[in-house]
C-alpha cells in the first residue's frame, strides 16, 4: 500500500521550523503593515487544540478523491464513501479507471452529486495515466504553479479543492482558503469587500513562513475553531482562543 504523504504533525511547526533542531531559531516573515498577525492567531489556536492529524487519508491518492468528494457535503458522508471505495479496493488510479463511472457512482453515492464526482475524478485519472504514466510524483514534481495550473484546467476543480490536493497530497506550500477561513476574517474585521480567494491566499502566505506542515496544521485549526465556536449563525466567542483578538466592538455580524 502507498505511504501516505502526510504524517503526524508533531510538535508545532512554526515554533520548531520543519526538520531543524529542537533548539532552531524558527524562520519568520512579518504579516504586512496593519494586517491581522496570522502568527498569533495560529499560536492560540495551537495552544489551545493541539496537533489536529490533518488530512484523513491512507495514501495520497486516497486525499486526492476525499478532496473531490467533499465539495459540498459534510466529510462525515465522504468518509462513508471512502469506506466503500477502499472496501472494493478502488482507491488505486488504474483499478478505479477499469471500474468505470457508473460502479464508482453507486459507490460515492453518500457523498452526493455522485454520478457527476464520478466522472470527474475519472477524468483526473485518465489525465494521471495519459499524461504522467500514472505517476503521482511525475504530477507533483513539477513547478508548483504548472501542477496548480493543470489542476485547475480540470473539470469541477477550483481553487480550494487544487490547493487542498496541492497541500494534503502533493506537499507543497499553498494555503487553503475556504468559507470557514472568510467567515473568520470576516467576524474579526479582516475581510476586504471585494477580496477573492486569491487575495487572501496571498495574505497567508505572505504573512507566515512557507512551510508545510505550518499551512497543513493551521488551515485544520481554522476549521476545527469555525465547527466549534465560529459556526454560522451566533458565533460562541466566550473563552473563544480568538476572543483576543476580535474588535472592540465584538464580531462583526454575518
């Protein structure tokens, strides 16, 4: 069976800096003049949660169906249908390709818009063995920017779900922004009006180190924060590891 790519955490990432001695200095980039410091928040967040094990998956390829699956849907019901799917030994390109659409479907069908994730996670197959001989390392060893360009020319595949397959599965240093990520900012003040993901894609990563297991474990944080405490609706900000840093006014509303 494939390794899986992402192991444990360990200890935090941006205190230790990844791979260097205990006692290394921690590599820093300052957030820009009077942005949020997204150093302190993950900081509290880690302090308070812990090493959160992110992303739940047994093989690469495994993370990469999980992030198709999710768009939409609950991972609760994902991970009912990686349950089938490992059951039938279909989380493998060329095995799940030789089952085709419709027996991948019936098998996805917790996750719902089955038929239509069916076919596109076909279609990356297809593009994995046709193009990169089905090599997951011939795919990600590539220039960052070209393997996210290919990603996103794919059918049903935006940005966040190419940048979790680039971070979960590839290994590489993008952070993911997803409406838990912009309900956040926004309840804290941060949140331009006219920002797009891009924008404050850039942000994050203009303002914390590029390291991957710093962006693997702080994106977890965020969401585990957002389910909660930050959830949609009234937010339950009292002892909240963020209260600190929201406003004086308190969160902005929804």
């Amino acid at each position: 069976m494939e390794r899986s790519a992402l192991p444990h955490p360990g200890p935090d990432p941006l205190l230790t800096g990844r791979r260097a001695p205990s006692r290394a200095r921690p590599r820093r980039a300052a957030p820009r003049t009077g942005d949020v410091s997204f150093r302190r928040w993950y900081e509290a967040l880690f302090r308070a949660y812990g090493p959160q094990g992110w992303w739940p998956g047994r093989s690469r390829f495994e993370v990469i169906v999980g992030a198709y699956l999710t768009q939409n849907i609950a991972w609760s019901n994902v991970a009912r249908a990686l349950r089938n799917l490992r059951k039938a030994r279909l989380l493998h390109p060329g095995r799940m390709r030789r089952a085709g659409a419709g027996v991948v479907a019936n098998l996805i069908r917790p996750s719902g818009y089955y038929n239509q994730k069916a076919e596109r996670l076909l279609v990356f197959v297809r593009l994995l063995e046709e193009r990169h001989g089905g090599s997951l390392d011939h795919l990600f060893g590539r220039p960052l920017e070209v393997v996210r360009r290919e990603l996103l020319d794919l059918p049903g595949v935006g940005p966040e779900t190419a940048d979790s397959i680039l971070l979960y599965a590839a290994n590489r240093p993008v952070f993911v922004i997803d409406a838990y990520t912009r309900r956040l900012l926004h309840r804290h003040g941060h949140l331009g009006r006219d920002e797009g993901y891009e924008d404050l894609r850039r942000r994050f990563e203009e303002a914390l180190p590029a390291e991957v297991d710093l962006y693997n474990e702080f994106h977890a944080l965020i969401v585990r924060l957002a389910k909660e405490r930050c959830r949609s609706g009234i937010p339950d900000c009292r002892g909240c590891p963020l209260e600190p840093f929201l406003p004086p006014s308190g969160p902005r509303r929804d």
